[in-house]
C-alpha cells in the first residue's frame, strides 16, 4: 500500500474515528484504524464491537492495499502534525507503516490485515435525509432525562416511535423525569418499525461527535441504526435495542386532568433563585420547597448545616396544589433545556407527576416527579 494524502483532508475523520475505538482493552483488532486504500480514496475504519465508522477522503493512491495500526496512537500523531501532504506506506519486508512529512518520518507497527472483519453496509434502499442540526437538538432535549443505568433495559434508551399523520414521537425516561419531544417527518415517520426504535444512551454520546450541522440519511435494519452523510463520505451504523418501552402516553395523559393546577413563571428569574436556594442544600437536603398564591410563589429551602432561603416571585397560579416539593438541581436541569422566556408548570397532584412547557418549545414537555413531603423541611424523592 502507498499513498498520499492532505492532513486536512483525513484529520476529521481521523479524529472521529479514534473517538470510538478502546483505549486499552478488547482485542488488537478492536484497538485498531483500519486504512484502506483503493480507486484514488483512503478508506478509514474502526469500531469497538458495537458502533462502526467508515470515511472515505481523497488520496492519491499508488498502490492500493489494506492494513490495521494502533488506532489511539496513530489518531494522536496525525492530530499533531502540522497541514500539508503526508505519505503513508507498507514496508512489506519488515512490515511496518511508514508515516513521512517532510524530513519527518514515523513507522508503525500493523496489524494483520485477514484480522479485519467487514463493516455493514449502508442500506441504500428506503433512506430518509433527515436535518444534522435538528437532530442534535432532538438529543440535547431528550437526553438528560434517559437513565445512565444499562440494567434499565429500555429506560436506558432513547425511543424513537411513528404515532399518527406523519408524526415521531421522541422519548426518554428514567423514573424521575421524562422528556417527550414531538416533530413531524412524513418520510422518518413511514420508515420506523411500529414497535419503534430504541437507542442506548451510552452510544449517543458518540452520535453527537460524529453528527454535524448538514444534512444526514439514515436508515433501520432488523438489527442496527445506519446514519450517512448525504455526500457518502462518512458512515457510522450502531445497534439498535431490542427492549419492551414503557408506555409513555400515561404519564402524558396525567397532564390533562381537569383538576390539575397550573403556574407559570419566569424561566429565568426561577432559575436564578433556584441557583441561589440551591447553596443552602446538601445531599441529605436537596429538594427546594414552593408555596402559592394567585400572584407569588415563595420558594424555600432549608439544610441541616448550611441555614436557609427564601425567595419570593412573581406567577400566575390557578389550582389546588398550593404547596409543592421539587429536587432543586432536577428542576434546575429541566429548565435549563428550555429556551421560552416563561414556562407553565403544570400539577397533577402534590406527589403526582408535574409538566413543564414553554411557549417557545412547540411539542415539547418535560415531566418531573415531586419529592414527598414527609415534614417542614425534610423531603424523600417519589419515583414515576
């Protein structure tokens, strides 16, 4: 194998691919980048058993082959080059790589090219283009309230489900708080299974460093979620989940109860008070405890420890659920992932399941569960 090839040209795949590699352990085929050399492109390839990532970038290849190198340490060096043409090249005889830049030169040991294993193709058939950017919003306003627990089954997952005219319902929950964010794709909609599609939280992480703000296809197989760029350049597949998801609309359906109560309030006045009370908790003291009115709310808070807080606020309240207890940092979280000026927190109970809306949010709702008041001013945490 020999080529040359601009760093700016691979440096970003480069990257992406050793993102997902092991460190340390799995097998050296596991640890590896793979490069491929063919038809005037560099195939770059790694995976970690579970997520696969191909690129492909213009080289100008003299002779095509395949070989596997530490994946971390070739990633690394690449990374600190300076721009320009690098040259790579097999020593068939003593079987390294040999890396050279100018009067730099590297070697590397490969790895075995009969280790590698072939990734899986990206369906061509029935692809949907689906918006980059919409769909890193779609993860940053549901991915904080999926459970970090694997042993969760499926509320350790993101779900993606067809609902009814063209709509996809997008959901994650943990047994404290849910997130449900709601959009309209006619063709997303057509192509998801009717069980839907779930997707482990531990692998988003790496969807979020790969997406990027243009246009993607994706695509569903039996067993795996396949994304591409629309160019072809870059592809990365991962597996889907094959777990029973709750059924969320329950808990939604909990919001349009006649009786429930309803305040709205200032996001950002809320938070700044709620940033302010939350100094005075601890980990045995962690909930921030509201009182209403028709026009205020007074949020309090007390610690063994640290003292207390008292804040008063401006709302509009009508309802019964005069006196509410919510885990301070939760609740912050929640509103931190809102952008409307003003949210309307709706309850459905003192120990019920409580929504959190914005005008600005369309088809967007947060649900957070109350902490139960055992006394004046200590609190144990309810789950859904």
């Amino acid at each position: 194998m020999k080529l040359s090839v601009n760093k700016e040209d691979i440096i970003d795949g480069v990257q992406k691919a050793g993102s997902i590699i092991p460190a340390k352990s799995g097998q050296a085929y596991l640890r590896s980048l793979w490069l491929k050399a063919e038809d005037g492109g560099l195939h770059i390839m790694a995976t970690n058993a579970d997520i696969e990532f191909t690129g492909r970038y213009p080289a100008e290849v003299v002779n095509s082959g395949l070989v596997g190198v530490q994946g971390r340490a070739f990633a690394d060096l690449v990374r600190q080059l300076p721009p320009g043409k690098i040259e790579i090249s097999l020593d068939d005889a003593t079987g390294s790589l040999f890396l050279k830049q100018g009067r730099r030169v590297y070697k590397l040991p490969v790895s075995n090219a009969d280790w590698f294993q072939p990734f899986q193709p990206f369906p061509e058939e029935n692809s949907v283009v689906w918006s980059g950017d919409f769909l890193q919003e779609l993860l940053y306003k549901v991915d904080f309230c999926i459970s970090e627990d694997l042993n969760d089954d499926g509320l350790s997952c993101l779900y993606l489900k067809s609902v009814e005219n063209g709509r996809v319902d997008a959901c994650g929950l943990d047994g404290h708080h849910m997130a449900h964010f709601s959009f309209v794709h006619d063709e997303l909609a057509a192509r998801l299974p009717e069980q839907g599609v779930l997707v482990q939280k531990k692998y988003l992480q790496d969807v979020k460093k790969w997406l990027g703000p243009d246009d993607i296809e994706l695509n569903i197989t039996d067993k795996r979620l396949c994304l591409r760029t629309v160019d072809g350049r870059e592809s990365f597949t991962l597996p889907r989940a094959m777990y029973d998801y709750p059924d969320y609309s329950v808990f939604l359906a909990k919001l349009s109860q006649q009786d429930a109560s309803v305040a709205v309030m200032d996001r950002k006045e809320s938070m700044d008070a709620l940033g302010r009370i939350q100094i005075f908790l601890s980990d045995n003291d962690p909930a921030v405890h509201m009182d209403f009115t028709e026009t205020e709310v007074q949020m309090a808070a007390q610690g063994q420890d640290t003292g207390s807080a008292r804040e008063n606020m401006e709302v509009s309240f009508k309802g019964d659920v005069r006196r509410i207890a919510f885990h301070t940092r939760h609740l912050l979280n929640v509103l931190g992932h809102f952008v409307s000026v003003s949210v309307e927190l709706t309850m459905t109970g003192q120990e019920g399941p409580c929504g959190v809306r914005g005008k600005e949010d369309q088809d967007y709702v947060v649900l957070i569960m109350p902490m139960k008041i055992v006394e004046e001013a200590y609190y144990s945490e309810e789950e859904v």
